[in-house]
C-alpha cells in the first residue's frame, strides 16, 4: 500500500496540543545513514506536557536511550515493516507491550539540551528508514464537485427523477482529476 493511501486511512493525532504546536525544526533528512541530518521534527512542548499517542499501536520500547528517556510506538495495518513513531526526551508512563488508541497519554516530556526551547522530538520510521512524521499531520485534500445551478452534472442531464422531463440547465460532466 502507498504511504500517503496508508496515511490517509489512520486516525491520527498531533503528540502534543490542542492546538498543534510549533515546529521548531524540521525534518531534515540525511544525505546517507551516517550523515548529518536531523530524523524527526522538534515541537515545542513544556516539560511535563503529556504525549499523547497519534495513532492505535503497542508501545514497543520504553526506556533511555543515550541518556534520554524515549517511547516507540508500532503502528498495527501499516505494511511490512510496520511504520513505528519515536518521542525522546520523556519520562514513559507505559511499558512495552502495552496496546494504546489514539489520545492516549503514553509519555511525558522532560527537560532536555536538544532545543533551545523545550520541546518534543517526534520521529517515524519503516524499518531502517527515517520518514518525515509531519506526513502523520496531513490529509488527502477534499474534492469538490462543481457548483451548478442543476442536476446535469449527477445525472447526466436526465433530471431528478431520472426521467426524460426538461433538463436543467448547467454543463455536462466531462472527467475530471476526481
């Protein structure tokens, strides 16, 4: 399945907010797997500021890492690997193993020399692979049909009924990107 098809069927949730916070840096991916770079987005956030889960997953690591506290999170029907979401520095208030839905508290954030502001590091991953996580935050955009003043466009001139009774005014359908 496509990442952005994946996407667009989860239910996802900012880590942090209402209302979606500041980002303070962005994804920056690195040239290669050695490389500078910056894998994930720093959102400002302050300490002790709940981390909500974005999504349904099982908590799949909770513990320091490189003296940070961090959580992981593997997200369940996304393909093979599964997409996973990682939060450093917090404190977690769940352990491995642990099934949560979406807007469920699994961490809080803690003070840390990462920003120059306190913030959350929030980054998603496909297997080896650093993603950018803001791709959790976006939606498809909507379609609109266009405004007519009559029925031509859904019924193909026919009227409302189907039937062979005048026809309204406006232009026939022709295709479309939709």
């Amino acid at each position: 399945m496509h990442l952005l098809t994946l996407l667009a069927t989860l239910t996802l949730l900012w880590p942090v907010g209402p209302p979606p916070p500041e980002v303070l840096r962005g994804w920056q991916p690195p040239p290669g797997p050695y490389a500078a770079g910056h894998r994930g987005v720093d959102l400002a956030a302050p300490p002790g500021a709940p981390v909500l889960a974005p999504a349904a997953g099982t908590v799949t690591f909770a513990g320091p890492v490189g003296g940070r506290g961090a959580v992981t999170l593997t997200l369940p029907g996304t393909g093979v690997p599964p997409l996973r979401t990682t939060f450093t520095p917090v404190t977690p208030l769940v352990p491995r193993g642990t099934r949560v839905a979406p807007g469920t508290p699994i961490a809080e954030v803690t003070e840390s020399r990462h920003c120059p502001r306190s913030c959350l590091h929030w980054g998603l991953l496909r297997g080896g692979t650093y993603l950018n996580p803001l791709l959790l935050t976006r939606r498809p955009p909507s379609r609109l049909l266009p405004l007519t003043d009559g029925w031509t466009e859904l019924t193909d001139g026919q009227g409302p009924s189907g039937g062979s009774g005048p026809r309204p005014r406006g232009r026939p359908l022709r295709g479309g990107p939709w």
